[in-house]
C-alpha cells in the first residue's frame, strides 16, 4: 500500500549516484570508446528492478480500487521526475509499459471512469455549480462561465495529463474514448438540468448553461491543434 516508498528510494539512488558516475565511471565509458551513458545505464537498471516489483504487485492490487488508484498515481509522478528531472529516455523500458498491459489497462481506465463520474456528481450538486469563480472581475470573465463548466474542463485536460505518456498511440485513442463518453454524459446531464429551465429561459441558471456549452465548445475548438 505504499508503492511511493521503492519509488523515492530509485529516484534517491538515481540523484545521489550521478555525480560519481559522470565524474569516475562515465570517462572511463568514454576512454574506452563506448557510446554508453553511465548515469542513463543505471538508472534504465533501476527501472527493471521497478517494473519486476510492479508486475509482480499489481495483480494484488487491481480489485482494491483504492490501493490501485494510488499506485498509478505514484507510478505518474515518478516518471514525471524520472524524465523531467533526470533526463530518462523515451526509448527505454518504463513503468507505463506495465500500465499499458491489458488487465492492468482496462482496469485503469474503468477507475479513471469510475472516479471522473463521482467528480461530475459532486461538482453539478455543489452550490456554486453556476456561478462564476470570476463574476466580480470582469475583464477575466468575458465568457461568464459557471464553476461546474470549468471544473469538467480542467478533469478532462488532467486526464489528457495522466494518459499522454502512454508507449502506443491506440491505448491514447482508448483514453480519448473515455473523454468522448465523459463530454457526452456531460452534454446529457446539462440537458437534464436545462428541461427543468424551460420555463425560465432568461433566468440566471439557464443562461449559466448556455454559457457552459459555449465555453466547453470553445476550448474543445482550441484542443483541435493537439494531436
């Protein structure tokens, strides 16, 4: 239950052994005529030892949805470090192969689903569902859009975030899947919401609906350029 504890200990390896190895191994690479990095070399050694430890505790874990959902959320931001801070190379074996493993995968994307569903319940029955985080500043909230529009943009941009790592394009395309039956759900649930509007076609919520289609249509229009 605490997969984050082997996943700092490599990163503490990685980050405490670089000096010594650019320093006394990598020359001797180097003299030798080798092309190897010494400081990627250990670090791809240490992602093994990962994806050994993973393989064998996610069939443990994948029925407990909470347990699962913290590992792949440690798994995320340990390859957000190991490339962006330590220069890991997309070439090389790395914890996503193992998320990308068929039970592993559909599991993860019935969780992401489950969980993105109870957040669209809780932010369309919140109070502030539609009012503008930004109502009082006006020349930041041109679009007037209501809290609930907001939030279930930035959910699906964060599962953009969490998914574009992935090693194949055609499990991205599963993930964009997902995002295409949440917007759905989304435009249903706005429908629903605006019925019990009709009457009241100029009042404040059915307007704040009007504005959220507009805004969710808008930023889609501006994710068309990414691939």
């Amino acid at each position: 239950n605490k997969p984050e504890w082997y996943l700092t200990q490599v990163l503490m390896w990685i980050g405490n052994h670089s000096k010594f190895l650019d320093d006394k191994i990598q020359p001797i690479l180097d003299k030798a005529g080798s092309s190897l990095n010494a400081g990627l070399e250990f670090s791809r050694a240490l992602v093994m030892l990962i994806l050994e430890k993973l393989a064998a505790d996610i069939p443990c874990l994948l029925y407990d949805d909470t347990l699962f959902c913290h590992l792949v959320d440690e798994v995320l931001l340990f390859e957000r470090e190991l490339y962006s801070v330590h220069g890991y190379l997309s070439s090389f074996p790395s914890c996503m192969h193992i998320l990308s493993e068929e039970s592993c995968f559909q599991r993860w994307l019935t969780v992401e689903k489950k969980f993105a569903l109870q957040k669209m319940d809780s932010m369309l029955s919140s109070e502030a569902a539609w009012i503008s985080q930004y109502k009082d500043i006006t020349d930041v909230d041109e679009m007037k859009v209501p809290d609930c529009a907001e939030t279930f943009m930035t959910l699906l941009l964060v599962i953009t975030d969490r998914y574009k790592n992935l090693p194949t394009a055609s499990r991205k395309l599963q993930f964009l899947g997902l995002q295409k039956e949440l917007v759905d759900d989304f435009r249903i649930r706005l429908t629903q919401v605006m019925k019990e509007e009709t009457r009241a076609s100029l009042g404040f919520r059915y307007c704040a609906i009007l504005n959220a289609v507009n805004y969710i249509a808008t930023v889609l229009a501006d994710w068309a350029d990414n691939v």
